[in-house]
C-alpha cells in the first residue's frame, strides 16, 4: 500500500510490537532503535559532579568538626589584682654578680632574686651547636605581634598548666652564666622588671663589682604573665639578645609590653563566667572548656649607655583595660545536613544547567547541526537509510 512494499519495507514494523503474552501488556512499549540517535555521551561530566560534590561535603564536614573561632574584645569587667609572672633567662654573668627586681606602679617593690631560683651554668651549653631548637633574634624596633595558630582554641585547651620549670642540664666546664627561672606572682598593674649588676641600680651595701666583668647578653626562654603553660607561645619565648663586642661593658636592653587579658574557650557560660572573675579564683574551674591568661605584644630597643648610667636588661610592661575573648563553637548536627543538603543539590542543578548550555552551544555552531550530506530529511543519518533499503 502506497508503494511500501515496492521499496522492501514492511507496515508492521510501525505497529505495535511483537512478542509474547507479557509484552502486549506492555503500557510503555519501547522505542525501536531504528528511530533513535544516540546523543552526546555525559558519563564524564556525571562523574565529575558526583567528585565535586564529595569534596564539598567532605570540606564542609571538616569544617564543621572544627568549629567556627570568632574574636571579640570587651572592657575588663572583672577586678584582679594579683598576676602571675614567669620567667625563665639565661645572662652571661654569674649568679653572684646580678641583680634582680620589679617595681610596680603602686610603689612596691618585690627583691625578685630572692624568689626565683638562680642556677651557675655555662653559656656556651645553650650557645652554638647546643643551642636549643627556635632560638632566634628579636628583631629590633618591629612589634611582635601573635601568630594566627595561638588563635586555635583547640590547641590551647590540650596545654597542660604546669608549677615546675625543667631543670638545669648539668653543668660542663667553668661556671660562666646564670640561668634565672620560676614563678612570682605581683600587682596586676604597670610594672618594671630588670636585671642588673651588683652594686648598680639600687642603693646597697657590698662591694662594687668591676664594670670588665658586665655582659648582659642573654637568653630568654620563657617570659609570660598568668598561669604557666610551658608549650603556648610568646613573643619573647626563644629569643637571644647580643652586645655588639665583648668590649660593650655597659649595654642596656629594654623592653616595652602591652599586656591584654586573653580568654580561650569552646563554652560561652564558662566565657561568662571568667569575664566577671579574678583569673587566680579560676585558673581550675574551667580548665577543661577554658583557659584564662594574658597575652603580650612587645617592642624593643637596645644601645651602649655611659658609664653614669645603669646597664642590664630592663622589662617594662602595662596592662591594656581590655579583654580579648577567643571563642571556638560548633553548629548542630541538623544544620550541617541541611547544609550537605544544598551544597550538593546545588551541585547537580547547576551542573545540568551547564550541560545544557554545554550540548546547546555545540549544536548552535553547527557541530550537531542537521544540515549537509550526512542526515536526511528527518534528521536520521543516511548511512543508516541506506541499510534499511
């Protein structure tokens, strides 16, 4: 009929399709392949959505295990008075010869020396090839400001604090240094804190100690302000400080901190709770959730003085009136689903949105283009025409 069977076609093959019982109750028979034109292969794409949307999630997990940490200052609202100083410095003179003190703002002055141990040791054991790991040079008149890793909270609360200082190494050779370390605890306002020779600075009776034998070169190993935690890092941690010549007899180092109170805490009740109180009343009530103690910046500057004035080194600090609260919090577990949730539905949207526009561009210049020798009038290939006469 109407030349069909002239050209060897076949009218069932455009009717239903043929089979068993099962498939002539087939709602949704299929397509014949010979209607079909295979589009563009997206198995590549497919899978670099699914990639994507791996990393994302797993990015965003990461992220939530690890909390958001937000900073905030406030007006110091509770009232101290007492604050722990630590100190731990080597200077290359001997325990005899020196001096050591701190005067505050309120006039009182602590003998240092008498509370803090001193230790006969050898500067050339914490010199040279048995200089201990990070010891550095301060650099001259550039502020030291915190690095952004004493700003995890995390890494602070695993700090364990500690009463003990490490002990002296054992002592090889001649005595030629004084290591100077411990605790002492002082008004929480303005203060100084200097080391000088015996004989100078203060009024005392004793002999006079001869100048050749000055040399205030020294290491600090540890000078912070609140409860001792060995491993937190501060400016002046692992710092060495050298006159220029072993002539330099009369040499004065100074230095300028700007202490802030600091407060590291993953609980906002203990945050609350810290604000308003003496840190020595708290050191222990949160030391699981938070630790409060102070942080410092610091300036310094170093140069020969005359002989009518007093060399050694010289720490003044002030206590800023304001608190710095680091907080380290984490969101709930249903938000970070719907979170997943919208990182990945966002994911596979736009990425069909792209393939779209992917596919569309290509036909649009002509690289599915419908045109030409190669596709009939229907838009099926001739090759395959060819085949079916």
């Amino acid at each position: 009929m109407n030349g069909f069977q002239d050209h060897g076609l076949d009218e069932d093959a455009f009717g239903a399709s043929k089979g068993n019982i099962v498939s002539s109750f087939d709602a949704f028979p299929k397509t014949k392949k010979t209607y079909l034109v295979q589009g563009r292969n997206s198995s590549a794409w497919t899978v670099t959505l699914i990639l994507t949307c791996i990393w994302l999630a797993w990015t965003e997990t990461s992220r939530w295990f690890t909390g958001t940490t937000t900073q905030t200052f406030s007006v110091e609202k509770g009232v101290s008075h007492d604050m722990q100083i630590n100190l731990d410095v080597i200077i290359a003179m001997r325990c005899a010869d020196l001096h050591v003190n701190m005067q505050d703002a309120a006039g009182d002055r602590t003998l240092a020396g008498d509370l803090l141990r001193k230790d006969p040791t050898s500067w050339a054991q914490w010199t040279g090839k048995n200089a201990e790991k990070g010891v550095h040079e301060l650099n001259e008149g550039i502020g030291q400001e915190w690095d952004m890793d004493d700003l995890e909270v995390h890494n602070h609360l695993s700090k364990k604090q500690k009463k003990k200082f490490a002990k002296t190494p054992r002592i090889r050779g001649a005595t030629d240094s004084c290591r100077i370390f411990g605790s002492l605890d002082g008004n929480k306002v303005q203060g100084d804190f200097h080391i000088t020779a015996r004989g100078h600075g203060y009024m005392e009776f004793g002999e006079h100690l001869d100048h050749n034998s000055f040399n205030f070169s020294h290491i600090i190993r540890e000078m912070s302000f609140g409860p001792y935690f060995p491993s937190m890092n501060n400016p002046l941690d692992n710092t060495i400080a050298l006159t220029p010549t072993q002539n330099d007899h009369f040499y004065k180092f100074q230095y300028y901190l700007s202490i802030v109170p600091t407060i590291y805490t993953d609980s906002l009740s203990a945050l609350k709770a810290l604000e308003s109180a003496d840190s020595a009343s708290t050191a222990g009530l949160f030391s699981q959730h938070a630790i409060k103690t102070n942080q410092y910046a610091v300036t310094s500057q170093s140069h020969t003085v005359p002989e009518q004035s007093v060399p050694g080194v010289f720490v003044k600090f002030d206590i800023e009136p304001i608190t710095l609260s680091v907080v380290e919090e984490w969101g709930g577990f249903w938000p970070l689903v719907v979170r997943l949730v919208n990182v990945i539905s966002g994911v596979m949207v736009a990425g069909g949105w792209a393939w779209q526009m992917y596919d569309l561009g290509l036909e649009f210049w002509g690289k599915r283009g419908r045109k030409g020798d190669g596709m009939g009038m229907l838009g099926t290939p001739q090759v395959e025409k060819k085949s079916w006469d």
